[in-house]
C-alpha cells in the first residue's frame, strides 16, 4: 500500500493501525468490524473504507506490518549472537534464545493470523515468504561456524537443525492449525534442552 503524503492522513492510517492490533490482541483476527475498527480509532468508517476495499484489505497491510516487526526483531537479536558468539556451540544457544524469544514477544499478534491462513491465500502467501526469510537468516548465521560441523552435507545438516528449532518452538507456542501441546512445560528447560541437542545433531559426523 502506498503511503499518504500528508501528515495528516499519514497520523489518520496510523490511529487505524494501532486500532486494528488493540483489536487482534484483544478479541482475535475474526471478531471485530470495520466499525469497531473506526470506533476504536475515532475515525468515520466511510474514511476507513475509502483507504480499504474492506478487512481483508485491511488485515493483509496489517499482517505486512508486523511480520517487518519480526523480522527486524529476529535480525538484530541475531547480530548481536554473531557478534558475541565464541564457537558453535555458544552460537547455536544464542540463536534458540534469539528466535525463541522473537517468536514468543510476538506471539499474540502472530497467532491470529496463523488461524487467517487456511481461508486467506495471501496472509498464507506472505508467512510463507517470513518464515523462508526466518530460515535464510538463522541458517546462514550457522554456516558462521561451519568449520566445526563435520558433515559433506553441510546445508542439509543445518537446514534440518532450523527445522527442528523452528518446529519445537512454534509447537510450543501454539504457532499453526493446532493448539495441541501449546505451553506445555518449562520455557526456558526447553530453550536449553533445544540448544544443547541441535550442537550435538551438527557436531555429529
């Protein structure tokens, strides 16, 4: 979406911006109305839907905004591992916590839109670009210590350690179609146990 030029205008899509993730976090993706959206935003919904065909318009802008919020999230939790890192083991630990916990600050936003995705291609279409772009940055942060993964599959190694990181944590999260499992156990035993098991899998010959 193009953003207006005007402060004014840009201040009004902001009020409705704001409005729509009080609304997610609140009642959920499906449980509200353009008019709570205006209500809530104090704007006329006419001006609402004269900026949005209507709320799937609305959601897909939303779902752009804090997906961008993620990743500018994850890639700077994920520098600063890099940067502090010592070896791999160190590395692997600090990216458990670093996408553990992008995942989990943003979790109430992103939910909703998990459940959006089986009805809606293009909220499926935009997390399944997030999610590539979420593997490409931890992945590619693994191969910093590749040195020490004795593998001849060294990509596949480590793109089978991002799956069972990424899955173990949205699992837990309740990330997906099921809730089945979500929250079970102790958070941080998981980010642990995760951490020390993933440097065992890439050490492996």
């Amino acid at each position: 979406m193009k953003l207006p030029v005007q402060e004014r205008s840009r201040a009004s899509l902001e009020r409705v911006l704001v409005a729509v993730e009080e609304l997610i976090v609140e009642r959920g993706g499906d449980d509200f109305t353009m008019q709570d959206v205006a209500k809530r935003a104090k704007l006329a919904v006419g001006s609402i839907y004269s900026r949005f065909q209507n709320k799937n318009a609305l959601m897909h802008i939303m779902q752009a905004r804090v997906l961008e919020r993620l990743d500018i999230d994850l890639r700077q939790r994920t520098a600063l591992v890099r940067a502090q890192a010592r070896d791999l083991s160190s590395l692997v630990a600090g990216l458990v916590e670093a996408l553990a916990e992008t995942l989990k600050t943003h979790a109430n936003l992103m939910l909703p839109f998990m459940d959006m995705a089986s009805a809606d291609p293009v909220i499926a279409e935009n997390g399944k670009r997030y999610h590539a772009a979420t593997a490409d940055c931890i992945k590619s942060a693994m191969h910093l210590y590749g040195d020490e993964i004795p593998s001849a599959e060294v990509e596949r190694v480590i793109g089978m350690a991002f799956t069972v990181l990424y899955s173990v944590i949205a699992r837990y999260l309740g990330y997906g179609s099921s809730q089945t499992g979500a929250r079970e156990g102790d958070w941080e035993a998981l980010k642990t146990d995760l951490a020390k098991m993933l440097s065992v899998f890439l050490k492996t010959p």
